[in-house]
C-alpha cells in the first residue's frame, strides 16, 4: 500500500511539472508586442590606441561618431572636447551592434528555449544611445510641459533641492562623446574571474579616455588653436547587462584614479547577485563588490564620534532602469539596489513606469527601444553643468535630475506641496461670471472646448464622505485646461484682487500614457470618445481653507481651412476612497482560475477602484475584464429599437472613456495599463513564498473608469501567464530540489557519509 502512494505522489508530481511545462512554454511561445520603435543610425568607430598600461592586449576601446560622411580618425581625435560617457557591454558582448532582423531573431528564441540565461549580448551596444544622444544635442532639450514633475523626497536629501527652485536646462551646452569597450565577446555571465578581467579593463578604459582628452588638448594647443572650456576629470559609465555590474566592479578597484567615475547608469543589469550562478566565483564576486559597495558608503568616525572624512563613494550617484515583466534574463528584483547603494545616492525604475517610455520591454530591447534611449539621452545631456561644459559636481542635483527626467509623477510619487502658476505667456480670454456654470452634482464632465468655468462647491458637494477630489482629462494643463481654489466666489481669474484670493493647482496635474486618440470620419465628428492622457488629485489637506473649486477649459481655437482639433474629454468628481476598496484574497485569486470573479459597475460609480491583491502578480498575473452594460441612453429617451445593439458598441464608446489602469508593485514600482477593456496585468516581482524568512508581497491596482456608465467586471488569474511566471521565477530552485530528492534514494543504496555533502550542498 505504501509502495502504491508513492508511486501516486511521483505520478502527480511528473504530471504537474508537465502541466506546468506546456502551460508556460504555451504562453511564452506567444509573440510580444512591446509597442517599441526602432532607432537608425550612422555609425563610424574610432580605435583608441592603447598605451603600455593597459590590463590586456586583446580588448579595445573605441570612440562612436554618427555620420555618413567619411572622417579622419586623427583629426577627429585632435578635436575632441565634450563630455565622455563610456558603455560597457555585458554577456557575449561587442562594441558593435549587429541588425535589426538578428535582433528581432535572437529575441524569439529567448522567448522559445529555457536557454536564454546562457544567451550572448551580442546586439546590446552603444550605437543607439550615441546616434540619439548626438540628435538630441542637435536638436536641443525635450520641450518643457506644464505636468507635475517628480521631485526628490527627504530621505534622498531633496529638501534643500526642491526648496532652491533647481530648473533643469533650457538648452545643451556640450555633446556627449560616446567610448565603448570592446570585450572579445565573452562570456562574462559564466565565470567571476572573467568579470574581474573585464573590470581591470574598464578601469584602464577610463584612464585612456581621460589621457585622451588631455592628449587631443596640447595637440590643439601647439597648433595654435584656441582652446575651449576645461579637461574632463570623471567618465559617466552606462553598463547593459552584466556590463552595469562590471561598472560598479571598476568603481571600487584599487588602481582607479580618485573621483575618475561619479555617475552611473546600468540598463536592465544584476546587482544583487547573478541571474545563474553556474560557478562560485561568480557568487563570490558579486558578494565581495556589494560588500565593499556598503563600506564605501559608510561614514567614518572616530571613537568619540568625531568626523574623519567622507564616505568614499559619497560622490558617486547610481541608477538602474530594469525592462519590466518582459525581461526574462534579468528580473527587477535583481537589478534593485536596496542595499547596495542609499536613496541619497541612487535609485531603480522599471521601463514600464518611466515618463514618456511607459513599456516594459525584452532584454535586448532595451538598448534600440527608441522611447528609452531618447529619454534617457536628455537625461544625461541635462546633467552637464552649463557654466564647466561638465557634468554637476553636486550629487543631490545630479540625482534630482535623474528623478525628474526619468520618474513618473503619479499620485503614489507625487512630493509636491506648494503649487506653481501656468505662465503668463498661457493665457484665454475670461468674459465673466455669464460664461460660468454652477455644477450642482458631485460629478462633473466636459465634452468640448467652450472657453467656459465650471464652479464646484466643495462644502457642498464633498459632504457625506466624499472629501477627495479626481479628475481625468486629455486637454493640456494651462494651454487647454487650468484648475483654481477660491476661499470665495470671484469674478475673473485675471482681476488682481481675484488672483490673489484663489490658488492655482493646475502643476498637480500629473501626465498619464494614452493610446492614439480614434480617428475622426469628417471635420467635427467623433468616433470614439479620447483616451485620458493625465490625472488630477486633491485630499482633504490640499482644499482645506477652500470653499470652491473651478475648472477653465480653453475656448477651442479654429484655424481657417484646417479642420477642427480632436474631441476633447475632461470628467472630474468629489469621492469617498473606501467606496471603491475591494480585496482580493487569496483564497478568491486562486478560486478564479477555474471561475472569475465578476463585478457589477452601476452607473454613478466612483471614478477610481483600488484594488488589492494579496498575493502578488508577479507570480499570479491576472486577466481584468471590462464590458460596457450601458451609459444612460435611455436616459435620453431614445426609442429601444434605436438603444438594442448600438447603446453597448458605437454610443457607448462615444459617451464613456476608455479605462486606465496604473499598477503598483513594492518591488518594481509602477506599471501603467491604457485603453483596458481586457487585459493580463503582470508586473515583474516575486513573492518570497519558497522564503519563509520574507514577507510576501502584495499588488494594488488603481482602475479609472468613466462613471457615466455601467460596466461588467471580471478578474482571473491567467493559469498560463501564471505557469510561465513560476516557471521563470522558481525553475531554478525546483531543479535543485529534484535533484536533490534524487540524491535521497540513491544514499539508500551508496555510502550515506559521501552523499550526505552532495545532498548539503544542493539545499544550501
């Protein structure tokens, strides 16, 4: 009888693990649509000669120039003065960048083949950013917008900086000059000795990109040309993959010129250890650079408390982009650096969350994604110092920098207390209280650009709980829509006295992502109603002392023989936040599998959902279903025969605005959803259930959807996203477990003295 069971355990166990198998090769076989852009370029490299000094003869290092006209390398090195920025290659990799269609290939097939952590980084180079970095200094800063911009919180140190009104950059004062190395193509993922070859040679890197500039300057000088602004004495580092690791490695080597390094920035790389460790070494390694990167953050004291001197990487700021759920070499959770380094002095951010990128996106993508690497090529033009022609010396600023060039202002981010004014140069005609309207419900909605004022009490209107305050538009903060808060009722927003009694809080706006706006059929028409592309929020602290609130929408402009611009939307409301809680437990997650769980949406319904799952979805990624069941059309009277099959299809489109949904995860931050009607939301975490030492996480959701109209909701766990995420997070550790359960039957057999290690070693 026993022998019986445990031949049933074995079987269930096999058939599992096959299920589990075919369900997630299943869902990774299926193509990604990350929604990336490609980016083209010219590229030229100039080989720098090495000097006598260098670690080994059979890297190189080489400078990027875009361009299709042929250069000479000589003359080009002589006029070298910019800002350098040295990439490093990881796994397998090149200073080059192989074509699109390989790329696209080779991305396939990490999707299809468990191999993937095994897998070269022979198309993750530096062309893209150099290409983009030289169009963005061409083309000068990104334009500035009027949407709530991410400032530094207090534990990062920001408070000095907010307060000092730091402004970034209206114009570039020097380019970048783009190195990179060139490592043979080798395998740096495999072994630790081999990763500490290549940090040897990015340190001599570093110190020939330097000696170059001072070369390329007494060239100048004995020819007699004028020299202009000052010798760079530090090299921004920009690591992808193991190369952001291989970048810290040379921070903290022995042999690197003091303050030669003070930025970093690594894209989609391990920090906290190695994706695989297929060798000690390679543990070892990465244990002994994040030791030394704490101590190198410590303040040293004497015994009585005195202080002795500065950290030794307290001039040194890091940030890590991870690709999101989407990359499956290098999870977020590694690329963290909790731990490693303090929020004074860096930060992670996942693609999916980061302003004007808003996609998670494959391993090798990350480095051509043409939405990232613009975004973060004015990011790093914006940190040079336009007085030094140098990158900031300051490390608040540069990290303040980062923070609003990259991070999203959403509500869970958003730091700002005190509002701005829109600018005076963004002004409309006021023509007075004839043009107001007085709403008198606690929801509030704009179909079109009337030029018109639409005051809310809020004594009124935000009784009985409803002291919060949201709206959701696609009209543009200042220029298209402006936001204000009376102590009492005035006449014009432009009279003196008016102006000083009312506090404008359109800065809070915060800039959401929208898919394409629907195409009109003709001039003046609408398909479908717009997408929201931003979100306003007040709290009870932010209107307290305030008896109204007004929102001005823009007249809208005409153009002689252009057509009218697209439809505009705006749909704002007073609520309680405990009205649209709901929890899912996890008995209720896991129930949904086999039967989802369905909700009713009446009309009137509050315009934001929070919803909170208890069990992550990193590991249980659920499907969130919406489906229209009506938007007052017969309301309006219309006959039934006219509201049957149109009033769930082309009305209601034309009424309701499509959902939003803006995720949030502990460990890799924000993940944003638009136009969701049906939709697998996953985001990359891992909950510590095979830890009984961690806490596991938890997932909130924040849904957006139009109270106009009545919705049919429906959330399950997706079985198959839910078998590729186990698979990808936990394969690993189930194959060491098996293995070791294999070794418990042969000690049956063998000497149980020599197996008793072998079973010691694979469970720790």
């Amino acid at each position: 009888m026993r022998g019986f069971r445990a031949t049933l355990r074995v079987a269930a166990t096999v058939i599992l693990t096959l299920w589990i198998g075919i369900a997630a090769f299943y869902h990774l076989l299926k193509p990604i649509s990350n929604g990336c852009v490609m980016t083209y370029m010219y590229p030229t490299y100039i080989p720098i000669l090495s000097t006598e000094g260098a670690s080994s003869m059979k890297y190189g290092l080489y400078l990027y120039h875009e361009g299709w006209r042929k250069i000479d390398f000589k003359e080009h090195l002589k006029q070298l003065n910019g800002v350098p920025v040295l990439f490093i290659p990881g796994n397998g990799g090149s200073y080059k960048q192989a074509r699109s269609i390989f790329r696209f290939s080779l991305a396939m097939l990490n999707r299809a083949s468990l191999s993937f952590l095994l897998a070269g980084d022979l198309f993750r180079k530096v062309r893209s950013l150099a290409a983009e970095s030289d169009r963005a200094y061409q083309g000068g800063s990104l334009e500035h917008s009027f949407y709530q911009e991410v400032f530094l919180t207090s534990e990062e140190g920001g408070a000095d900086m907010n307060a000092s009104g730091f402004q970034l950059p209206n114009q570039y004062s020097c380019k970048l000059d783009w190195f990179a190395v060139d490592l043979e193509g080798e395998h740096s993922a495999m072994d630790g000795q081999i990763l500490e070859e290549h940090a040897e040679y990015v340190v001599y890197a570093i110190h020939r990109i330097l000696d170059q500039y001072r070369e390329s300057h007494e060239a100048r000088e004995r020819e007699g040309s004028a020299a202009s602004g000052s010798l760079p004495k530090s090299v921004i580092l920009v690591g992808h993959s193991m190369g952001g690791f291989i970048a810290r490695a040379a921070i903290i080597h022995p042999l690197l010129r003091k303050s030669a390094v003070e930025t970093v920035l690594t894209l989609s790389s391990p920090h906290q250890s190695p994706p695989l460790a297929l060798q000690p070494s390679l543990g070892y390694y990465f244990a002994s650079v994040n030791h030394e990167w704490r101590k190198g953050y410590e303040v040293h004291t004497t015994l009585t408390g005195h202080h002795v001197s500065d950290p030794r990487l307290s001039h040194v700021v890091v940030v890590s982009i991870s690709g999101g759920y989407h990359d499956y070499q290098v999870r977020s959770e590694l690329e963290s650096l909790d731990g490693i380094v303090p929020s004074t002095h860096g930060f992670m951010i996942t693609s999916m969350g980061m302003k004007n990128v808003w996609l998670s996106m494959e391993h090798q993508a990350i480095l051509w994604c043409n939405q990232l690497v613009v975004q973060v090529s004015h990011t790093l033009l914006s940190l040079i110092d336009s007085r030094t022609g140098q990158p900031f010396l300051d490390t608040r600023k540069r990290l303040a920098i980062f923070s609003r060039m990259l991070r999203s202002a959403t509500p869970e981010n958003s730091q700002v207390r005190t509002f701005s004014s829109c600018p005076s140069s963004v002004h409309w005609s006021d023509d007075g209280l004839e043009r107001d309207l007085y709403i008198q419900t606690t929801t509030v909605t704009v179909l079109a650009m009337d030029g018109r004022r639409r005051w809310l009490d809020i004594q009124k209107l935000g009784s009985n709980g409803k002291s919060h305050f949201i709206f959701v538009t696609n009209l543009a903060p200042c220029s298209g829509v402006r936001i204000h808060l009376w102590p009492e009722k005035g006449k014009s927003t432009l009279d003196l006295s008016a102006s000083e009694r009312a506090l404008e809080v359109t800065s809070k706006m915060v800039h959401i992502p929208s898919r394409q706006a629907p195409r009109q059929t003709e001039p003046g028409s609408q398909t479908e109603q717009v997408p929201p592309s931003s979100i306003f929020q007040l709290g009870p602290e932010d209107m307290r002392g305030f008896r109204f609130l007004t929102i001005s929408v823009a007249p809208r402009p005409t153009f002689s023989g252009r057509p009218p611009p697209a439809a505009s939307m705006a749909v704002g409301q007073f609520f309680n936040p405990q009205e649209g809680e709901i929890e899912f437990s996890p008995q209720s997650m896991l129930l949904s599998t086999y039967s989802p769980k369905e909700m009713f949406l009446k009309e009137d319904h509050p315009l934001t959902f929070n919803l909170s799952f208890a069990i992550s979805l990193g590991l249980l990624p659920a499907t969130l279903s919406l489906r229209t069941e009506s938007c007052g059309i017969k309301k309006a009277a219309l006959p039934d025969e006219e509201t049957g099959h149109m009033e769930n299809s082309r009305l209601c489109k034309m009424r309701c605005f499509p959902p939003v949904a803006l995720a949030w995860d502990p460990m890799s931050g924000l993940h944003i959803f638009p136009n969701l009607y049906s939709e697998t939301i996953v985001v990359d975490s891992s909950p510590a259930i095979l830890s009984f030492s961690q806490r596991s996480e938890k997932t909130t959701v924040l849904l957006l959807v139009d109270p106009h109209c009545s919705y049919k909701t429906s959330v399950a766990v997706s079985i198959t996203a839910a078998a590729s995420r186990f698979l990808l997070l936990y394969s690993s550790q189930v194959i060491k477990f098996k293995i070791a359960d294999i070794l418990v039957y042969l000690m049956l057999d063998i000497n149980f003295r020599q197996f008793s290690k072998i079973y010691l070693w694979f469970y720790h």
